[in-house]
C-alpha cells in the first residue's frame, strides 16, 4: 500500500513549487494543505517539526522536512522505500 503523503504550504513559496513537481514527477498521490493567513495550522506545524518554513512533508505521519530533505532523500534513494510504506 503506498504511502500517505502531505504537504503543507503556501501558494507564494518557489520551495512548495519545487516540492510539489518532485512529487508529481514521481506519481506520488499527496494532499496539500495551503497555510497562507491560518495561523493555528502554522503553529501546529511549528509545534509538529520545530521548523517555520514551508513546505513541511509528512510522509505516514512522519515529518520528513521540507524540499531540500525531500530531495536529498531522492538522491540518495530513500524516498523510494518510504513511499512504498505498508
């Protein structure tokens, strides 16, 4: 079964974009989640992953970082196996 992929970000951030064309180039199905002018998401994810940027990627819950980790678990060939969680 494949992973439950979420991203949240905001519809202004050159990162989500890069973010969400890696995702797609990949066929991985993900919810996005726009958090542009609603303050208590964005301070849930800043209680969630310690981070105030967007994007933030959960990959089955799990917080992954934003794009610069998301791609740096492609180049190393992990993205792959989280993806393909059970």
């Amino acid at each position: 079964m494949p992973a439950r992929v979420v991203m949240y970000r905001t519809p202004y951030c050159g990162y989500c974009v890069l973010a969400k064309r890696l995702l797609v180039s990949k066929g991985v199905a993900f919810d996005e989640i726009d958090v542009a002018g609603d303050d208590e998401k964005r301070e849930w994810l800043r209680e969630a992953t310690g981070q105030h940027t967007v994007p933030q990627i959960f990959i089955d819950g799990r917080s992954i970082g934003g794009y610069t980790e998301l791609n740096r678990l492609e180049r190393s060939g992990e993205l792959d196996a989280l993806l393909q969680s059970a």
